[in-house]
C-alpha cells in the first residue's frame, strides 16, 4: 500500500489524469429512525447489498445514520456514541460490505468535542473522518445544540480509535479533519454534509479547484412544500459552474419527530441530472446507480481557461490514499441525462403527509386511526390524506408482488438448470435459502400491513377495502349541527371506505352544564340569545372539548366493540393559519396524537383537495369545496350565520400572509404593516386594524401552541412552539409601543392623502380656468 501511495502521489505532483475513467457510482435514501441501532445497520447493509448488485464502487448514506438524525439531547448521552462505535464494528468485519467505498455518518467525539463526522472505509479500514465544517442551525436545526463545527480548513490531526476498531483493521489512528480521498488511478473524492451544499461557499467550489472529480454530500433534509425544486436546482447549477459529479443521498421518512425526510437520493454530473430516485415512497431503501466518466469532467474543466488560473492558485487539500482502482472495472456507457421531475405542491401533500402517517402507524405498532369527520374542509383532508396513504400502500404490496413473482421466475428457471446439469444438492439448497432470502426483502410493505391489521395472510388489493379497516370516522354533532354537515361527512366516509360512526354528543354536553347549574344556579346563554362573551365563548368550548374526549374513549374502544384488536391513533385536523391566530379551543379536536395538516395553509389544502377530485374521482369533494368554513358551535339563527372567517376577523388568504411575514421575514407588528402597505389593497386604517387583530388574537391564543398536536412540517412558518417557533406565551395584548408607530404611520398616510386632495383640487380648478379662457 506504501509502495503504491509513493508512486501515483508522484504522478499526481506530475499532473498526472487519466482521460477517460468510467465507474459506476451509488446514492441512496434510507428510512432511518433515531436510536435503532439494530434496524440501521440492517437498512445500511441493505443498501450496500443493492448497490454491489448494480456494479457500484462508491456507495453514499445518509447524515449520522448509523444513529439517525433526530436523536436530538440523545446525543449528549454516552450510550449513544458506544453503539455508534458498535455498529461500526459490524460494518467494518461485515465480508458483505467489501469491495465498495462506503461513506457513513455518525457523531463523534475527538478530544473532548463533539462533532458531526462523515466516515469513510474500505474494507475493514476507516480511510478518513471528515467532520462537519458547516452546521444547519436555523428553523427547526438545532446542531449546535449537540456539536461544535470543524474550524480547521484543510488540516488533518491523528484520531486514536477505539480498541474494537484497531483490533478488527490493525489501524491505530486515522486521519481526522478537512481532507479528500484520492484512488490509486488519481481520482479525487470528496465530502460535504447536508447544510455544506446550502452555504455562500460550500466546500466543494475549493475541493473542485483542487482537483476533485467526486462529491459526495450525506444529508438529512426535511419536507417543506416546494423545497425539492430548490434542492435540484442548486445541486445542477453548482456542478455546471465548477464541474464534477455529485452523490447525494438524503434521509427518507420519519425518524421519530414531526419532520418527514423526503429522500430523492441524485446523481448530477457537470449540471445535468442522470439519476433521481423517488421524493416520497414506503420502502425502507432505495438505491440509485449512474455509470460516469470522469474524463467528462477534466474535459468540462479544461474548457474554461480562467478556472484553470484560479486552480493553479488554490491552496491544496490533504490527500488520503485508499487502496483501490475505480478505473477497468466498468465497461457500461454513461448514464444518459434526464429531466428533473417535480411534484406539485398539492401532489406533495397527498403523498408526503400519507408517507408519514404510514411510518408513525407500523413503527407505533397501533392498529389504524380515528378522526373526527366534521363535514368540513380541514377534516376531509385528513381523510383524503389516510385515502392516499392507503393508494400507496396498495399500489406498493402490488409492486413487491411483481417484483417477487420475477424474482421467484429466475430462480426457478436457475433451480431447473441446476437440475438439469444434475448439480449437488447442496447448491439446490442455497439457491432454495436465496429464495427465501428475496422473499422476506421484497415483501417489507406487505409485511408491515399484516402487523398493523394482525392477519398474517392478508394482502390488501383496494385501496378503499384497506382504508375500512384502518380508518375510523365519527361525525359527532350537536344541535347547532346542520344537516349539510352530516350528510358531506357520510358521504366522503363512503367515498375513502372508511368505517363510519354518527354520534349526537347532546346528551354530555347536556349533562355536564346541568352539573354547572346545580352548583352556580345560574344558567349560561349563547351570545344570539343574550347571553356575554364569556357565556358564549365557554358554550362553544364545551361541545368542542366533548368531542375530544368522545374521540378518545371510540379510538381505545371501538375496535374491541368490533371484534378486532389494538387501539387507534386520533388525527386532529387544525390548519396553519387556525393554529397561528389561535383560531381553535384548547384540548378540542384539534387536540390529537397527529395532525397531518397542522403545517398546511388553508389555500394550499383547498388546492389538495381540488386535485384529489380530479385524481380520485369522489363525488362527495365538491360539497366541500364550495361550503363556507364553518365551527358549528353557535345556534343558527335568520340573521345569524356562524363562519370562521367572521370570528377571526380575517380571511385565510390574509392569514397566508401574515403567516409568512411574521415567520420567515421577521416582521413584527410596525414592519409588517409596512410591508403588507404594498402587498394590500384597502385604505391604511383598514390595514392597521388587521394588523392589530391578528396580532392581539396572536398574542391572546399563544399559549394554545404549546399543547399543540404533533404535526407534519410543510410550511416553515409553523407556529409549534415545541420546534418550530420559540417565542413566549404570555405577551402584552396591547402591543402599545409597536401600535402607536402603526398609528403614526396612517396618520401620516391620511395626511398625505389629504394633502395629495387638496393638490388635485387646485390643478382641476387651474385646468377648468385655462379651459374658459381657450373658450
């Protein structure tokens, strides 16, 4: 290996490149799940197996998953570096894993500090561990919390390894810090994290300048509607303007948290796209391979003579040698290029909340859901959303089936020349093992279903059959209920298949007032009868909290009452802009285990649901669509018609914006009046009494998003005080200081107003006495 490392670092001080090098190469995305050890490493080697199977030298995981990425004060725990350092032992003494340069990712620590490593082995030998240079830290990223990022630009320091380790490599150290890998046939590898990508200056613009064809990037990227766009786009014009291939692999699913990671693991080579894996799906590993010519990219570089003086001036990157050729060992073309596909935002809705739901159900090992149907737009979206999750699954057994069926064909056909060659009996019996072998990977879905429904024999073939066993749904109306309500519930409950329960919840909410009453002597009234805010506000709640509480006794009961066993998961259906101006009642059936749609704005849901008419082909969507939203909590009266938009004092489109400018453009009560002053079209005093009722509703309701339901991110101004937006629960109401800027800023708007009037007064007045006179 000496020998070998002393002659091609001369042939690299020599310029030395070859011209044309074709290796076919591995991304991948793994469904990952923080703090099971055990079922990464299965998942790891997995991906490992299907990418030797498809000719791969390199193979590219995911960021720290070996533990998974959101272990989050985990880290802190000693446990989980010991296991990291377990499985690694595993991976390295694993004789299925060699042959490949695999990159993995795990915390370690070096000299008391903990960081965010990329490890790269060989073999049974670690080449090099590269820590993070760059931390995500913004949003719902917290890794400065956990690690501290690598400060040392391209300098190398000595890693003593744990014992197991050396024992298994013979290697005592290794090299630890901000180095590149090069291959005996001179080809340059190197290493960026997730966030790396995303920066002003990613460290791969330095590495190519240096001489690196290779970039392989380990990431932990989660769903945000649209993002993905955003993620090929930078990847393809990166590679276009340095030149190289990239290998990004991202992590896929849930891993434990509200965050879904949405995989699409990508091969990009000079700017154009050549491999792209699916952004959503239900298999735990998916594995996309590109045969590449690395002569493609020195001749990509040689073509732009001012990148070649600023190369010959870049300060050169350690190299660590690994003992292995990429070239000779490939005789396919190059992967061909192809376009990105995108989905829409209401097609990342209907798939990626489902691909959540699905990985929270098998993992919680609990037998379906519960929602609460109230014949309105945001619970029919849940509905919609466990509709699709259950397509997906159907259509996935079916693919597994497929796939199984060919696999047992081959094998087959295989066994029947074994026969015929009159082969050992020991040959037939590993092929029989092999058999089994495929049958228990293809069939991973397949066997999540028979968990959760606990029929061993069960193959789901519709997805509406599959839905009734899963999916629960109760219409729970009270008095003030209209009959539209109930009738849209009933017959989108037809539509999905779920099983489906009416209750009149009058009786308990009866009972518990008559309690109130015997002890107050007092009888409380709806506002439309006379009745004070308080009374009014405190009946509407109490209907609303019976729900909850009727949710949860049919979620642990209802399947026993049938028959079957285990209990159920309850779905709230609160929105992002009802969770944001606190447009809900605490502990009501916004309260729940999950809330697939709490991240998701009112606008884009109705887009969803637009899209599952035209996709699904239900009868009962348009109802929903054409409805107005509506709590039903208030009797119905001939001048009384209760509508959410009314009580907010804002439309949901309005609510949209405010969302995004409070959030994501920072803006408080002053600035974000200004800035809406050019997005609106209404009179300033209009404006500044929105402004101040958003923010008094906000200010008043905070204290509702700390006990807010667990729900998939989608937006990034998700007010989820648990990760998403740290601020504090108890506010001044009267934003005194920031309204009277407002209040400034319209009074001087209304005199400029006037002043601009009294202008035109005088040019009109001017323009009628230079028109008499021309008369």
């Amino acid at each position: 290996t000496l020998l070998y490392t002393i002659k091609f670092e001369l042939h690299m001080k020599r310029g030395f490149q070859p011209r044309s090098l074709k290796v076919c190469v591995a991304a991948c995305s793994i469904n990952q799940w923080a703090l099971d050890f055990n079922g990464n490493y299965s998942r790891i080697c997995s991906s490992v197996k299907i990418a030797k199977e498809k000719g791969a030298l390199i193979r590219v995981g995911t960021e720290l998953e070996i533990c998974g990425y959101g272990c989050y004060d985990h880290f802190y725990e000693e446990d989980t570096l010991l296991c990291c350092w377990q499985v690694l032992t595993k991976l390295l003494t694993n004789p299925d894993l060699h042959g490949v340069l695999i990159f993995t990712g795990m915390p370690v620590m070096h000299h008391g500090v903990l960081y965010n490593c990329t490890i790269a082995f060989y073999n049974h030998e670690i080449v090099l561990i590269k820590p993070k240079m760059h931390l995500a830290n913004e949003l719902n990223y917290r890794e400065m919390r956990y690690f501290v990022n690598w400060k040392r630009e391209r300098l190398i320091e000595s890693f003593i390894l744990p014992q197991e380790i050396t024992s298994i490599s013979g290697q005592i150290s290794v090299p630890f810090g901000d180095g590149v890998i090069s291959t005996l046939d001179n080809v340059g590898i190197g290493c960026e994290t997730c966030e790396e990508l995303f920066v002003p200056h990613s460290p791969h613009i330095d590495m190519s300048l240096d001489g690196v064809s290779i970039f392989v990037n380990l990431s932990a990227s989660h769903h945000i509607l649209r993002k993905l766009n955003y993620r090929i786009e930078l990847m393809m014009h990166s590679m276009q303007k340095v030149g190289g291939v990239y290998l990004y692999s991202n992590q896929k699913g849930c891993d434990g948290d509200r965050t879904y990671y949405d995989g699409c693991p990508m091969v990009v080579v000079n700017g154009k796209l050549v491999a792209q894996g699916t952004q959503f799906g239900l298999q735990d590993t998916e594995v996309v391979t590109a045969v590449v010519d690395i002569g493609e990219v020195y001749n990509y570089r040689s073509a732009v003579i001012s990148r070649s003086h600023q190369a010959s001036t870049v300060k050169p990157y350690p190299r660590i040698t690994v003992n292995m050729l990429l070239g000779g060992q490939c005789n396919l073309p190059p992967t061909s290029n192809i376009q990105p596909r995108y989905f829409t935002p209401a097609e990342e809705i209907c798939h990626g909340p489902g691909s959540w739901l699905w990985d929270y159900l098998r993992r919680s090992q609990m037998a379906g859901f519960f929602l609460p149907l109230s014949g309105g737009v945001d619970s029919a979206s849940v509905a919609l959303i466990v509709s699709s999750m259950c397509r997906m699954v159907v259509d996935a057994v079916r693919r597994e089936q497929e796939q199984l069926r060919e696999e047992q064909e081959q094998l087959r056909e295989e066994q029947e020349q074994l026969r015929e060659e009159q082969d050992t009996r020991e040959g037939q019996d590993i092929r029989e093992d092999a058999a089994l072998e495929v049958q228990e990977v293809v069939g991973q879905v397949l066997s999540d279903v028979r968990c959760i429904t606990r029929l061993p024999d069960y193959t789901p073939t519709d997805p509406a059959e599959l839905c009734q066993r899963l999916l629960v749904t109760a219409y729970m109306g009270t008095e003030n209920s209209s009959p539209e309500t109930q009738a849209r519930a009933a017959a989108l409950a037809g539509d999905v298949g779920s099983y489906h329960v009416d209750i009149n919840i009058d009786g308990i909410v009866k009972a518990i007032l008559t309690v109130f009453s015997l002890f107050t002597k007092k009888i409380p009234n709806f506002r439309v009868h006379g009745g004070s805010w308080a009374e009014n506000t405190a009946l509407q709640n109490i209907q609303a909290r019976v729900r909850m509480v009727t949710g949860y006794l049919f979620a642990q009961l209802i399947n026993w009452s049938r028959g079957k066993p285990g209990s159920l998961l309850v779905l709230s259906s609160a929105n992002v802009d009802e969770a944001l101006v606190g447009y809900l009642t605490k502990y009501d059936c916004s309260s729940g285990d999950l809330n697939p749609i709490g991240s998701i704005c009112k606008r884009d849901l109705k887009n969803f649901v637009k899209h599952c008419k035209e996709v699904f082909g239900y009868k009962s969507i348009e109802g929903f669509l054409t409805a107005v939203p509506t709590a039903e909590l208030e009797p119905i009266t001939d001048d009384h018609v209760q509508t959410d938009e009314e009580d907010i004092g804002l439309t949901y489109d309005e609510l949209n914006d405010i969302g995004k400018l409070r959030k994501i453009e920072r803006c408080g009560p002053y600035s974000m009046y200004t800035r809406l002053s050019y997005m609106w079209t209404m009179s300033p005093a209009e404006l500044a009494s929105k402004v101040k009722t958003f923010f008094q509703k906000y200010a008043m309701n905070r204290h509702k998003a700390c006990v807010i339901t667990p729900a998939f991110l989608c937006e990034q101004y998700c007010p989820d005080d648990n990760r998403f937006d740290l601020r504090p629960f108890l506010y001044n109401a009267k934003w005194e200081t920031q309204f009277q800027n407002i209040d400034t800023a319209v009074l001087g708007a209304a005199t400029n107003t006037a002043g601009q009037e009294s202008e035109d007064q005088e040019s009109r007045a001017k323009r009628s006495k230079l028109d008499a006179s021309k008369l």
